[in-house]
C-alpha cells in the first residue's frame, strides 16, 4: 500500500510539474496567467484515447497527433484570449477570456466525447505491476520536458529569445526581437508541454473532460519549484486520499496549497522581485 502511495503520489506530481512548467511558458513571454493550461492537459489525454481507441492510429502516431493537437489549442489561446486582451487598457481582462476559452473547449469535449471517463491505451504491451507504465510516463514526460526546455533556453537562438523577452519585453522588442511570434511560439510550445501531461498521465487520470478544472488550480510556479512542488503535492494528495479519502482529501489539500502561499508567496524555489531604481 505504501509502495502505491508512493508511486501514485510521484505519478500526479509529476503531471502538476508539467502543467505548471506549461503555465510559466505562456506567462514568461506574455505575462498572462492563462487559465486554459489545466485544458491543455485535459485535451492531451482525450485527444490520445480518440485517436488510438476510437480510430485505430498507431501509438506513436496518436502521441504526435495529439501533441499537434495541444500546440493548436495553445495558439488558439494566444490569438483569441491573449491577444486582444493585451492592446486593451485593462490588460487584466485575461483573467476572463482565458477562462471563458477554457470553458468553451471543456464543455465541447463533454458534448463531442462525452461526460464518462473513457479509457486510455496501453502504450506500451507490457505486463501489469509494481513499477508499471503508468507510474513511470508521467515522470519521464517531465524529465523530457525540463530537459528539452534546459537546451531550448540554453543552446539555441530562440532559446535565447524566449529568455530575453521574458526578461524585459520591451528592451527585446527595441532590440529588433519579433515579439508577438515569440508569444505565439510560447503558446504553442505550452501547448505541447500541457498534452504531453495529458498523454503520460492517461492511464492514471483516464480520458476525461473534467481533468481540466482539477489540473488548473493544482499548477504554477517557476519551474524549479514547479518540480518540487508539484512531487511534494502529488504525494501528499495520494496520501490524504488514502487517509481521509473523498472531499476531506481535497479539502486538506487545498488547504495545504493556501498555507505554502502565505509561507512563501514567491513560490518554493522563488525570489523577492527587486525594485529597479
């Protein structure tokens, strides 16, 4: 039992790691809190069940398809709810449009998929138990995403990009730097970065519609603290379902949330945002 709790634990945090790593690359170019990354996870897994299930596609083709599928929805993102939001004087109205777009999407894939949880494949054609796939996709599909993200920011040209318009979009943009392609490509990547959440962790989440609200609220943060937070909250839950199980679970665990914000308002790997003069 332990040993379940333990790889389950690992398991989900792993996933709220990756779509809180998903809500820091749209934030980093756009400075945007988007309310659809927790969607994007949502369409990672359905997307993965309809085109392997329901289609008969190959495994790695479904994978790439609904990859694809999560880079759409992320520049869907950045041209309906980001973009027209950011030339307006009230820049915080993203907070509406992102979630009414989430919204939207979430309640289209209830009508088109359905509102029972569906399975997922088997990606791989092993047998079940102990250390099964289910438990180890997750955490490979973040260790894949931060190690990808490392060499992206640190050994390409855009890479570079990405870090200078996160840094100052002002300066980068003086500086010659394409700004709204550089958000839009950020999107896209998050995108990517949230189905592959979506996809790892279908086999322990299932395809369902209402993945997306559960994954919103459980990510944010930098990505260090992303990862360790996102571990740390993994386990804990599992533990609490174990526990207390139900709504008493839920509730201890935002509750747990709430007490980590007031004790570290900047995040667990965070610093104080210092005043330039």
């Amino acid at each position: 039992m332990v040993e379940s709790i333990i790889l389950s634990g690992l398991a989900i945090g792993s996933l709220y790691a990756l779509i809180a790593i998903s809500y820091n690359v749209m934030f980093s170019a756009s400075r945007v809190f988007s309310f659809t990354a927790g969607t994007l996870g949502m369409i990672g897994g359905v997307l993965g069940s309809v085109f392997i299930l329901r289609m008969g596609q190959p495994v790695w083709l479904g994978f790439l398809l609904a990859l694809a599928g999560g880079a759409l929805l992320g520049v869907v993102t950045e041209i309906v709810a980001v973009r027209p939001v950011l030339k307006s004087l009230d820049q915080h109205l993203y907070v509406l449009s992102t979630l009414a777009l989430a919204l939207i999407v979430q309640q289209f894939t209830a009508i088109e998929f359905g509102t029972d949880a569906q399975p997922f494949p088997r990606i791989f054609d092993t047998a079940r138990g102990g250390f099964d796939q289910q438990y180890w996709l997750p955490m490979l599909g973040c260790v894949i995403a931060i190690v990808g993200l490392e060499l992206l920011y640190r050994r390409t040209l855009v890479g570079h990009a990405f870090l200078a318009i996160a840094e100052d979009n002002y300066a980068a943009r003086a500086l010659g730097l394409p700004e709204r392609g550089l958000r839009l490509a950020s999107f896209a990547l998050a995108g990517v970065i949230g189905a592959l959440a979506g996809f790892a962790g279908g086999q322990l989440l299932l395809a369902f519609f209402a993945n997306a609200p559960m994954l919103t609220f459980y990510g944010m943060g930098n990505n260090r603290g992303a990862i360790v937070a996102g571990l740390i909250l993994g386990l804990f839950q599992q533990t609490a379902n174990f526990l207390v199980g139900g709504i008493f679970a839920s509730v201890a665990v935002f509750a747990a949330f709430i007490i980590v914000l007031l004790a570290f308002p900047d995040g667990l790997a965070g610093a104080s945002a210092q005043r330039r003069v």
